[in-house]
C-alpha cells in the first residue's frame, strides 16, 4: 500500500474516532489519535492477517496492550473488515459489545486479548510469541504500549523474559505521547531515557517519529535481525495528533468534543462529517 | 506430592504436545527428567510471576496447554490480577499449580504461608479450585484438569504425605470421593490434611461414634449432590481444611447450605485456622495443632457435638 493512502486511511479513522467519541461520550480521545499512525501501518501495511480466518493459527498477532485505545482499534478492524462498519453503531449501547476497552477474542472477530488493565498486554504478547516458536509457527507478534503503562512492573518483567529467551518474532511499539492520565509521563514516574530503557533490557531497540508513515513502513519492512533479540520502536507522538486544538493538550485524555468541535475537527482533518 | 508432580507432567508432555510447563525459578532438579524428555517447553520465567501468568495466558490463547507452577502466595494473592483477567476473563486452559500450600512451609513464616487461596481463587468465574489429598488424587486432578477448557487451579503439599488408601478410583472434577463409611458423623476433608481427618475418624469408632469421610478433591465446583445427601443424613458435619475459616471449602459449603430450601438435619462444623497471621515460628505439626488440625481435637470436638447432637 503507498504511503499517501495509509495516510488517507490513518485521516479517515481518525475522523470516525472523534465522531464516535462525541456521539458516545467516549473519552481517551487524546490517547487514541496518538497511536492511529502506528497501527494503520501496523494493520495496514505489516500484518499477515485474514478477516474471514480471525483464529488461523499461523495469523500475525497485535495485542493492544494500552486498553483504552480500543475505540481506534475497533475502527480499523472494522475497516479490514473483521465485521461491518456499522456494527460500530453500537458503540457503547446497553448490551452491545463494543465497550471502551476491548472484549475477550471470543466476543469479537480480530481481537487478540482482551486488554484494559495495563502491564497486561506485554506479557501475553510474549506468550503467544513463545508459543509461536513452540509449535515451529512462523508468525509475529506486535504490541502496543503506552508510555503511561511502562510505569507497570510487569511490561519489565516480560522485556527481561523476552530478553533472556531471545524471542525474535516479537516486536513493542511504545506510543511515546508524552502524558499520562494525571501528568507528564517524565514527571510521573521518571521514564526517560526510555529507549536506552530498552536497549538496557537486552532488546534492539530504536526512536522514530511515530506520526511519520514512511518512517513507520520501513521500521516494520526491515528484515528480522539474527540478533535473536526482541524488537523495541520508541516511537514518538503527540497526544490528540491531527487536531490542532488537541494536540499535547491533556485536557484532552477525558475530554468530549461538542458537536461545534467535531465540526472544526473534520474539517482540519479534511474528511466529511 | 511434587515429585509426583513432576512425574506425571513428565509422562503426560510425551503423550501431548501442547503441554509447556512455567515455573516461578523453583524446581530446577525437580523437572529435569521434563526437560529431557519435553525440549523446549519448560519455561523459567524467573521470579516475575504477574508476568509468568500473563505468558501462560498468551500460550493458552495460541494452541498450548501451559501448566504454572511455583510457592502457592506467588502463583495466586502476588499475581491475582492476571489470574483473573489474563486466565479467567479470558477462559482459557491454563493449570496454576500451588506447591507448599496451607502451613506446609510454616517455619518459613507468614509470607509463604497461603489460607487464602481457596477463598479468592473461588470466587472467580470460570475457575476450577482443586486440592488433592494425596499424590493419587494429584495424579487424576492433572490429568482431569488438561481436559478442561478453561483455568483450573490445584494446591499441593511439599513431599512426603500419606497415600489415602481407597475403594474408590472413579475420579471426576466435582464429584466427591468416600474415603471412609459411617453412619453417626461425617467429616469432610479437602487437601493433604486427609490422613488428620482419617485418624480423627479412628479416635471417634473408637469411642462408639462411626464417622464417614469424605475426599472433597475439588472445591469448586462443589459436588452438591454428596452435600445434599451429607447434609440431610448426619446431625454433625465437620469440614476440616489447611485454611481459613473463612471463605474456604467450609464457607462454600454454608453459602450452598443457605441457599438450600430444605432444612437440613446436620450441624456444620468448621475446623480450619483462625483469621490472623501467625506470627512465632514452628513446624506445619506445630501450626497445625496452634489452629486445632489435629485428629485429637477434631475427635473431641466432633464427640461432644455428636452427644448434645442427641440427647
């Protein structure tokens, strides 16, 4: 796929997440614009997935390990077509199924782990990373974290495992937006130098722009090292990116946009209401 | 009861692939003969166990049949929440095995002690809750609990308990197992307290009182038949358990009790330790008999219950 229609797509989910977060008051919205990049290149560009095979067990698996970006995750699944777009219209109902965190993989087609409580995700990625190699299966595992969620014990106990069991089919993106819920992620919990962090825990791991596609298409081409290591991307962002208003505004981690503000969104983002 | 762990881990991962075993940096000697005969699915994931669980989960998840295994606090109350999330949320196959359960490691103090675990691992959905009172019913527990599709959890003693003899070798999750016939008072049991419970037992024939035992191998869920029919036989029940009184086998039994429409004829009776963290040191023989788990306390108290049972 070219780089100018991920961006279009990255554009597009972008609009249906604020749509979708004024419509069901859903909030988390700075923290789901900031890793709509990375997963569009991730699902769009990386993953050897089948919608219509959600439980093939040679498929690529993405574990979003920072829950709260389910309402960005449920759109691009629905855009790979693991179910209708509008089946997203229940966003949120009584008795529907998409919450703000995602459900378990029984309950919806190309969910891999039903995530939420952070530090969880990392751990099971491995598990299914080891797994893959236990059973001679030639798959890849990619999560996603958050900076906030590396304050979690367990996201080190897993990077020390990985290490030690020189997992190579396992690759971390760390959504670098700079916040978390209460504060500046460096003021919280002292988190730089956070790829030195990485590489510190036995790991390859490397920094890039996490807004710029290309930058992101050629981290996930590169050939699997033979290093026998882990692969850790520190991928910068901004929380609430694409919307000028939002951008680095944590206001914007519980924040709903009014309709005017959904109008004005739309609009920068150049994609219809 | 850990050897024979390992054995049968050892014999089952030849026949069954999928099966990995995770453990929290104990029982390296123990799982050689594993390794040696399973390459590549034993698994130290070192002393981390929030992450060993969520590893377990990820296996469970992609095909395999993983199997936990450390000191009962670590593999439960230190990695509680991803027992429930990672495992129960998720209903996936993992089996969490707690070694040194009860007061077995009681000379290593409270923070190894675990009369909890029947409690909090109970009241999770989806969660089998299993305690063997011997390496027989240990053996038949594993090989039950691998045919199951969701999280089981098994607590085991050290090494060196008692083989139960038994008539009985129909084994199945949820159904208990007479270990002992008597017509007066029926004890309950549950875990490697069972020898205790069976010499309980002998003191009370020998003093005219004929008592039944029952092996409750699994405690959740419980054989509410037996229970039914237990309860509505016997003035006097005792449910003796290596645990608090609180919300173990004997708090499961009386919330089934009090959900029953029928009066029932017995009186329960728990023996279990008391709400506290025992704080001097000593021997599982020394703390046990601190919270009355010993066969001449349990006859004692079951006699004077059974003669004001029926005057």
């Amino acid at each position: 796929m070219e780089l100018e229609e991920l961006q279009g797509i990255a554009r597009e989910i972008r609009g249906r997440i604020i749509a979708n977060s004024h419509k069901t008051k859903t909030p988390h919205l700075g923290s789901c614009l900031s890793c709509v990049d990375i997963m569009v290149a991730v699902y769009f560009h990386s993953l050897r997935i089948d919608p219509a095979k959600p439980k093939d067990p040679g498929r690529d698996r993405f574990i979003l390990s920072k829950g709260h970006g389910a309402p960005t995750l449920f759109q691009i699944l629905a855009r790979k077509g693991f179910y209708p777009e509008a089946a997203l219209e229940s966003y949120g109902q009584d008795g529907g199924i998409f919450a703000e965190h995602p459900p378990t993989p029984d309950h919806l087609p190309g969910i891999e782990a039903a995530t939420g409580s952070l530090g969880h995700g990392l751990p099971i990625a491995l598990g299914m990373a080891l797994a893959g190699r236990a059973q001679n299966r030639n798959y890849q595992v990619v999560a996603l974290l958050g900076d906030g969620e590396c304050n979690e014990g367990s996201i080190w106990e897993a990077a020390m495992m990985a290490a030690a069991q020189r997992v190579d089919n396992l690759t971390v993106f760390i959504d670098f937006n700079k916040w978390q819920a209460t504060g500046r992620s460096e003021e919280v919990l002292a988190l730089n130098p956070l790829v030195d962090k990485w590489r510190a825990f036995g790991w390859d791991a490397c920094e890039i722009d996490g807004h710029d596609m290309g930058q992101l298409v050629e981290v996930l081409s590169r050939k699997k090292n033979s290093k026998g290591k882990p692969v850790a991307v520190v991928a910068h962002t901004v929380k609430g990116k694409g919307v000028s208003f939002m951008e680095d505004d944590n206001n914007w981690h519980y924040r709903i946009p009014s309709a005017e503000e959904l109008a004005l969104a739309h609009k920068e983002l150049g994609v219809g209401a | 009861m850990r050897n024979a762990f390992a054995d049968e881990l050892t014999r089952l991962g030849v026949d069954d692939p999928r099966l990995v075993l995770l453990s929290g940096d104990i029982g390296n000697k123990l799982f050689d003969k594993f390794k040696d005969k399973n390459e590549g699915r034993f698994f130290n994931c070192g002393i981390a166990e929030a992450n060993m669980m969520g590893v377990a989960a990820g296996m469970a998840l992609s095909g395999l049949r993983p199997i936990v295994y450390t000191i009962t606090p670590f593999t439960t109350t230190r990695c509680y929440e991803q027992i429930r999330v990672d495992a129960c949320y998720h209903n996936v196959p993992i089996i969490i095995v707690g070694t040194g359960s009860g007061l077995s490691y009681a000379e290593l103090g409270p923070t190894h002690h675990s009369c909890e675990d029947l409690a909090i691992l109970r009241v999770l959905p989806n969660m089998t809750v299993m305690a063997p009172a011997d390496e027989v019913e240990l053996r038949q527990c594993i090989r039950a609990a691998l045919k199951q599709d969701g999280p089981v959890y098994i607590r085991i003693g050290k090494k060196g308990e008692q083989i139960i003899p038994k008539n009985d070798d129909n084994f199945e999750i949820g159904r208990s197992i007479t270990v002992r016939e008597g017509s007066d008072v029926c004890l309950i049991g549950t875990g490697t307290l069972m020898p205790t419970v069976l010499e309980a037992a002998e003191m009370l024939a020998a003093a005219g009182i004929t008592a039944r035992v029952e092996s409750f191998h699994t405690i959740k869920p419980l054989d509410e038949k037996a229970l039914g029919d237990i309860l509505s036989s016997y003035p006097v029940v005792a449910v003796v358990e290596e645990h608090s009184r609180i919300g173990g086998l004997y708090g499961g039994i009386a919330e089934w009790l009090a959900s029953q429409d029928e009066k029932m004829k017995g009186r329960l009776i728990s023996f279990g330790t008391d709400d506290e963290f025992m704080h001097e040191v000593g021997s599982q023989e020394y703390a046990r008999a601190k919270y009355g788990l010993t066969a001449g306390n349990i006859a004692n108290k079951i006699h004077a219950a059974f003669s004001s049972s029926s005057k």
